[in-house]
C-alpha cells in the first residue's frame, strides 16, 4: 500500500454528548463563540439549548444564522466578518451539512483572509484556523468529521470544494437525541448522503485499510437501521444511523469521493438541488459505470447489501446494485433525474462543470463529459 | 449508548511513510527533534536513516537511547532533563512500545515538571506536552495511537499506567517495512499483544460502535495473517499485521483494557517479564473468567477465530477460545506461567498489586485477588 494519510477529530459520542459542548469549547481556550446554526435547529429548540449549555461554563457567544441549505460564499464573507467585529475565538457549529460548511467557511476565511474562492480545490490553506466544535444535527454529511467544505459560488454558480487537513473541526460531538426531531425526509435523505460518502469512499483510488472498514460498516448500519428507524425511530436505530454517519465520515475525509459527488455538487450549484435528494437517483447508474474497473470492491459492497454472495463477484455486484435501487424505491423517494431537475436541456452544461469537480480525481474510472451525460439520460 | 470519546493521532500510514518522519516534524514546529529509540533498532539501521531524513529536512536533534524494555522511571527523568538541556521542542521516537512509552514519559515531565510518579492513573496531566511524533517498529504496542504509557517503579516493583489524552501522539507513521528487520519472536509477541489489546478493548465496560469495528477487524487480520507473515515474510503479511496494530490501538485507548492487562503490569513491574511473552499464558484464562458476564461478545471472538458459529453462543464463545490455545500452540511459544515465571510463591503478591492497576476498572467481571490467583494456577 501507498503512503495513506488519515485524519479525524476528536469525536464524543452518544445521548447526553451535547451538554459537553461548552467544556470542549473551553478546553479549545475559547472566551467568546461563534455559534452557527439556522432556522431549522432554532425551532426545534436546539439552538436554545447550546444557548444555555454556554451560560453555564460562563461562555460568551456571538450567534450566527444566515446559512442558506447549499451555503453560498457571500453567507461566509459576512460571517467571517462578524467574527472578526465579535472578537470571537472558537467557532461551534450545531445542524446539518449547511450550517456545518458555513462554519468552516467562516472560520477558514476570518483565520486566513481573502475571499472563499481563494481556497477552492486540495490544500490552499496556510495559516491556522481558529479550533472548531460541531455538533451534527443529521447522520449524514459528515461535515462534523471531515477535511471537506463545499460552499456555492454564487456568480459562477458553481458548488466549490475544499479540501485540507486544517478543515478538519479539533471535536465533533455527535448526540444522537438531535435526530429525535428530525422528519422522515430528512433522515432519509442525510443517510443516503452518509452511504453514498461510504461507496464511494470505499471504491475511490486512495481507499486504504484504515478507511475501508469505516466504509463498509457505514453501509451495512445504513441499510439495516434506515428502515427501522424511519419505522419505530428508536434511539438505538438513530444511534446506529448517527454512528454510520461518523464512519462515513472517517472514510470519505481520508478517501475522498467520486463521480456521483462530482455531478451532485454541479447539479447543487448550478439548480440549488438539494444535496440528499440526488444521490438515490444517481448513486445506482454511477456505480454501474464505475463496475468495471472495481469488480471486486463492488461485489464486496454487494455481498452486504444482498447478505450474501450470488455466485460470481460481478454478479454479486450487479444484483447489489439491483437491490439498492429497490431499496430506494421502497422508500418512497425520487429516484429518477426527472424528478428533481425541470430542463434536461440543462444537463450538459452540468456534466461539463463536474469535470473540473475535485472529488472526480479519486473515481475508480475515468469519466468523460459524454460518460456523465449518458448517466444523467439513464436516470432521467 | 452513554457518552464515548474517540481520540487518535494523525495517521500515516504505508510503505516508506517513514520519509515524511521529518516535515511532520516540521509541521508541529521544529527545529531540534528530541529523537527516542534502543539499540535494536540502531543494529537494524533504522536510526540512522532517521538521522538523514531529518538531516535533509535541516533540522537538528539530539539522541537519546538510555532505555529498557518495561522502561524505568529513571530514564524518564534523565530523559526530561536532556530534553530541557538540549532546547528540543518536538520528541520523536522510533521503535516498539518501550521507546515510545519512555518518549511519552519524557514529553510528560519536561512540560509538566515533578517525577512520572505523580501522574500516575487516568486524567493527572495538566500542562500541554510537547508534540510527539512516533513511528511503531512493532505492530503490537499501539503506544503510537494510545493515550497510554507504561512506566516501571523501580522501587515499588510496579508498572504505573499514565493515562490521559494528551498522551495521544500527535502524528503515528506506519511503516511497515520497519517490521522487515524483526526476529519472528518479535512478530508473534507484539501480534500477541496486539490481539490480547483487541480482545480487551472488546469486551471493555466502556466499550463502543467506534472501538468494538476496529478491536475485531484487528483479532481478524492477526489471525489469518500471523502464520503468512511468520511463512513468507510478505509485504502484504507485514503489512496487514501493522494495520491490526493500529486498529487494536484505536480500540484499546479509546475503551481501555481489563484483567489480562492488570496481571500483565503487575508480572512486568515485579519480575521485568517481557510484557508480549504474557498475553499467550493469561488471556485464554482470562477469557474464560470474563465469559459469563459476556457471552454474545466472546461468541463474536468465538465466531472470527473458528470462521462461524458453534452451536450457542456459549459454546461458540468456548470453543473460539480453545482454538485460541491452539493457534498459541502452533506457534511454539511458551504457553504456561512456569514457562515465563521461575517461583510460583510470588504470584499472590503479584496478583495483589494487580488490584490496583488501572486497566483492572474497565474488565466486564470483577475480580478478586482470589480469583487472580485461581487464573495464575490454572494458567500454572
């Protein structure tokens, strides 16, 4: 094996983990916070939670809300901004994958001047970022783990992302109670992100030993507890969904991604298509295409999702994917393009913006703008 | 699941990851590396050739190999004394656990003053250390990514368990060509030590989802590739094996030991036996002990070392031990407390000092000196 890096925050984990928020936020030698969450998280009462869990450890915050679903550059400019007026010293994010990218926008650009775009692609950070405490709201985007931040150019209307070691947040503290008030949709949509984070982490070209086994159990707890939760929404099965989400994270922070993220990012910037919603449509026809060059691995992915192998690695694999789409389906969520995206018209230029997509480095098989707009005419 | 933390260093990992031993250290701020290793490992040529990769990278050092295996408290202090003499600022080592516990040691006292005596137990670090960056020559000690150091008082003939988070180094660099040099004594015993940190980690009261994935992912590679890597010497067997050692690290830090670890510590400070010689007498008695208070556990270590189930969960978790003996058997190594322990009369006093270790607090049943004792007869 190549020399393989990986690299993880800190993690607390389990029920009650939240109330140690302002501890952790305290060790990082923090005087004033800059808590970022939104509206969502405001309702549900969360925010007012962290609110009072700060009081206690005598914390002063600055509190942060115009993040956007997709967060947009200009969110991010005025928010370093506000942290730098605010005088704030440690940055704390509470939601999903939104509030999350924002606050490590923010932190990225209060720390190292500039605008986001400066940073865009693999390891443009050079200065140090004030430390980060997130706590993840879904068991889905990972942001909470990862060395990624994807942040919407809004001229270009191009999702940027970037990629270093100094994004990842020092502590993620994963309290699986924040999903009790999460709807059905929105379970559904942050696990399907985390297993589309765990495939293609797993068949990416710099998946080693240390991501693989995160990976391959992301996708065996998503399966197994994604209906039961959607079903009883026991705190065991949104245990398991929030645990998968960490382990997706740990695998695709390290391994990165591939094609169905490269045209999930250009089809969120350029349309604002909600991220959750795109892999169920596109993961299946991506892993097909990918098939070829990573029989193995995909049979391997397919021997978890069928519980068994059905007689030869490609078979296995193209049944698991066959039974994916199922699962998909029951569900009872979109699954063909047709569904998300009014214009086919609007395709092309969608595939030829992914090319430029960095996550496309790692895919198993090289694709072309011609590769991705037959995928897109398979889903539509 | 009640609240869990999950700390590890930066990871590194793969062949000639060992030539990035010098801008990680670059990294963390150097400029002299105190530089922690033993004479194995300047015969094998390892030291040296961390000589010239820092040397490549301009930066200064001082050596320092004044220690045993089962390191003494008073190489820590001398150790801390060079370290503050010579103006280091970041401590490397290179070698098995006994380099690099005695590296954690001496991080310690140079930043936080006093003898290692005074931080014995969990939590007693209060001072920042400085940044330690290690790179294993055994796949075993998992001293590379635990918030563990072993530390022998001299004169109370003890082992002293220190164990905080800050004793997480900040950098682990695996490579496992490093393992190419080792006697296969060597292999077994740290593969052993290894295991016995998996099985432990495992069935910890403090356990969790993001230890219990890589404790049996570690108890899987050392199985089934322990008698390849004694065969052929392969990379990959090698590899493996170095890959088990760091996941057994994971677990082992994050959900700490239990009883084979306590009678292992309290062996090692009386009589200076080598800690990896232990885990093969002790952790099959162990298991047995433990068993009824964890059955579905020990049926999953069962389940990986026969390759399936054995009827009940009781009988599966009984016969994986019993093929446990075999495996130990095969190996040809000593296998029986007289092998390793001359005078049977000092095994109540060692099994009374093994009631106050640390890693005793984590084991799934209580035990008493009396049940101690009972294990080391069995074991005799």
């Amino acid at each position: 094996m190549e020399v393989r890096k990986f690299s993880i925050p800190e993690i607390l984990f389990g029920r009650g983990s939240l109330n140690y928020a302002a501890l952790c936020a305290n060790r990082m030698g923090a005087e004033k916070v800059f808590l970022v969450s939104d509206e969502g998280l405001e309702k549900a009462g969360w925010v007012e939670r962290v609110f009072s869990i700060l009081k206690e450890e005598h914390l002063a915050w600055h509190y942060y809300s115009a993040v956007n679903s997709n967060p947009r550059d200009y969110q991010v400019s005025e928010g370093a901004e506000r942290y730098r007026q605010e005088g704030c010293d440690v940055v704390m994010a509470i939601g999903g994958g939104s509030p999350m990218d924002a606050a490590k926008g923010i932190a990225m650009v209060a720390s190292n001047g500039g605008r986001v775009q400066d940073y865009e692609g693999a390891n443009r950070i050079q200065r140090p970022l004030p430390p980060m405490v997130f706590m993840p709201s879904t068991a889905g985007s990972g942001a909470d783990i990862s060395q990624f931040a994807i942040i919407t150019d809004m001229q270009r209307q191009v999702k940027m992302s970037i990629i270093s070691r100094t994004l990842v947040p020092n502590i993620s503290i994963t309290d699986p109670q924040l999903l009790t008030t999460k709807p059905n949709d929105l379970i559904i949509s942050s696990a399907i992100d985390a297993l589309s984070h765990a495939v293609e982490a797993y068949i990416s070209t710099i998946a080693s030993t240390l991501t693989d086994i995160q990976a391959l159990k992301a996708i065996d707890l998503i399966l197994n507890y994604l209906p039961i939760a959607l079903q009883d929404r026991s705190m065991e099965a949104l245990e398991k969904l929030s645990s998968a989400g960490t382990f997706a994270g740990m695998a695709f922070s390290n391994a990165s991604l591939g094609l169905d993220h490269a045209l999930a990012h250009s089809l969120g910037g350029k349309l604002d298509v909600a991220h959750g919603l795109i892999h169920p449509v596109l993961l299946p026809p991506v892993m097909r295409f990918n098939l070829p060059t990573c029989v193995d691995k995909m049979a391997a992915i397919g021997e978890i999702i069928l519980g068994g192998r059905r007689g030869s690695a490609e078979a296995t694999a193209q049944a698991g994917i066959e039974r994916l789409e199922e699962f998909f389906s029951n569900l009872n969520i979109a699954t063909r393009l047709r569904d998300i995206v009014d214009d086919p018209d609007v395709l092309p230029q969608i595939c030829e913006m992914a090319v430029y997509d960095t996550c496309l480095v790692t895919n198993p098989r090289e694709a072309t703008v011609e590769d991705m707009i037959d995928i897109c005419k398979v889903s539509w």
